[in-house]
C-alpha cells in the first residue's frame, strides 16, 4: 500500500502536467489564430484602400476629361468671336488703305488716289477703248485721258459724260439714292470712275464696278451687261 500511493500521486502530477501542457498549446493556437485573423482584416484594408485610390484616381480622370471637354466648347464658343475680330482687324486695315467710298446715282466715287498707280489708271481707262468700239462704234484713237471725241474735229466729251450716256436710266431711276460701299464689301476691287481730293477725274476697271453696282441698281443696256459679265 505504501508504495502504490506514491505511484499514483505521481501519476496524477504527470496527468496535471499534461493538461497544463495542452492548456498552453491551446492558448498559442489562438493567439495564433487571432494573429492570423488580425492579418487578414489588415490584407482587406489594404484593399479597401487600394480599391479607394483606383476609384480616386478614375475619379480625377473623369474631371479631367470633362475639364477638357469644357475647353474644346469653350475654344468653338470663342472661334467665331475670334474670326469675327480677325475680319474687324482687316477691315479696319481696308479703311486705313481706302476712304469711305460714296456711290451716287451719277456713278460718282470720290477716292484717294496715290500718285504711284497714276500710271497703271491711265493704261486701264486706255483700255476702256475696246468697250466704247464694241458698244457705240468710236474708234480708239477717239478716246484720250481728257474724254471721248466721236468724230474728227468734234469737240471733246468729257469722260464722265460718257460714263454716265452708257447709263441713260441711272440718274432717272436713282435719283434721290445714294449708296455707301466700302473697300471690303468689294473685296478691294473696287473699279469706276473716280474722282481724287483735287476734283480730278480718272477711269479704272468699269467692268468691275458696273459688276457691282451699276448691273444692280440700274437698268444697264444689253450690251454693257455683256461686257460687264
């Protein structure tokens, strides 16, 4: 009996080291659960934040394609302000080149000559020969730069007068109108009879001007509407 007590106090002790050994191997198991738990959450909050700076990052995108759409409206919104004072600009520059142009009934257009182009003016009212031959018949040698002599040892008739013979409905049907063209409306090409700053009379283009203004505002003859077109 005395040496079966001990034995089985010892055994006892064994059994109450071995739950306390399980005890403890269980609590490491835990902890190292809730370690890898913690892990987890960790790994899904970085994530969330990975997922966080995608959704910012598209959402800075889609600002800046809607900034860019709003400066491509804004560039076609402000294109034609910028033609429109782009043509302002020019035709500011067209009226520094010429002075307002006053169209009369009378085909009177006062004009601001330049004395360099005197000479190039004479040759294009030399010109006007061809119309006066195919319309009235008068020989070129009738036309000079101070009128039109129809026959020989006629007096001189004056270029306006002439101009003015080729348009015998003009003054009756524009008596009382008076027109204002300037430069740009003609595309600089504006060609008539005109008079300088000095009352000075020369003959440009008429063609041209008859193209313009007198085959709109007049009734023209058939044949200056042939040569005018």
């Amino acid at each position: 009996l005395h040496v079966i007590v001990p034995f089985t106090f010892y055994l006892f002790l064994l059994l109450i080291h071995l739950l306390i050994l399980f005890l403890l191997l269980l609590f490491l198991l835990l902890i190292l659960l809730l370690i890898l738990f913690l892990l987890l959450l960790l790994l899904l909050l970085l994530l969330l934040l990975l997922l966080l700076f995608l959704l910012l990052l598209l959402l800075l995108l889609l600002l800046l394609l809607l900034l860019l759409l709003l400066l491509l409206l804004l560039l076609l919104i402000l294109l034609p302000f910028a033609q429109e004072n782009e043509v302002v600009v020019s035709q500011q520059r067209q009226k520094d080149r010429l002075s307002i142009l006053s169209v009369y009934p009378e085909i009177r257009v006062p004009y601001d000559q330049h004395a360099e182009e005197a000479a190039r003016r004479l040759e294009e009212f030399r010109g006007l020969s061809k119309l006066v031959e195919r319309t009235l018949g008068v020989s070129s040698s009738a036309i000079t730069t101070r009128g039109i002599r129809f026959q020989e040892g006629s007096p001189t008739v004056d270029s306006d007068t002439f101009l003015r013979s080729l348009l015998p409905d003009s003054r009756r049907q524009a008596e009382s109108r008076r027109f204002l063209v300037t430069c740009l409306s003609l595309k600089t090409g504006l060609r008539a009879s005109v008079e300088d700053a000095n009352g000075a009379w020369q003959t440009d283009n008429v063609g041209c001007f008859f193209i313009f203004l007198v085959c709109v505002y007049c009734v023209c003859k058939p044949p200056i509407v042939e040569e005018c077109g």
